[in-house]
C-alpha cells in the first residue's frame, strides 16, 4: 500500500481543485449556448419540414388540377376532328356557319 506525505495530499488536492476550475471555466455559458444552438436548430428543422409538407401539399393539388385539365382536353379533343368543329359522325345536317360545298378539314 502507498502511503503520501503531506505535501504529496496537498499536490493532489491543489490538482483537484484546478481540474475543477478548468473545468467550471471550459463550461462556463457553454451549457446554455449548446441548449439553446439545439433549439434553434430544433425550430429550424419544426419549420423546414412543415414548409416542406406545405409545398408538397401545395404540388400535389397543382398536379390534381393538371390531371383533371388535360383529361377535359383530351375528352374535348376526342370530341372534335381536325378542323375545329364538332365531329358530326356521319350527320349529314350542315354546321352553322360552314358553307356545305367547302371540304377544308
């Protein structure tokens, strides 16, 4: 078993002390700087991810929109031959507006 002297004990402590002091000085406003650099990181990424569901939200009903537009052009040009009026399909009534000897299509 060691045994210390005196002056070794009061090595030893004076070294415990400035540990501590070394410590309490390297932590000093740290704890509440890295707590609040934490929540601000936490509220930045709160606000990115509800921006982030916002415009996918947003893109999605522009994409609904979108579909919908072109399924009514396509119904609308399935409706129509290529002259621009309505396709009579085989009604041999005239169209308003078009002299029946003109044959343009």
């Amino acid at each position: 078993m060691l045994t210390f002297t005196t002056d070794q004990w009061v090595i030893i402590g004076l070294v415990f002390v400035l540990g501590l002091l070394v410590g309490m000085w390297m932590t000093s406003g740290g704890r509440r700087k890295w707590k609040t650099r934490y929540n601000e990181e936490l509220e930045k990424r709160r606000v990115l991810e509800r921006d982030l569901k916002d415009r996918e939200t947003h893109w999605n009903s522009r994409e609904k929109e979108w579909r919908e537009r072109e399924t009514l052009m396509a119904a609308g040009r399935r409706d129509r031959d290529g002259d621009g009026y309505p396709d009579r399909r085989g009604d041999e009534r005239p169209i308003i507006g078009r002299h029946p000897e003109d044959e343009r299509r």
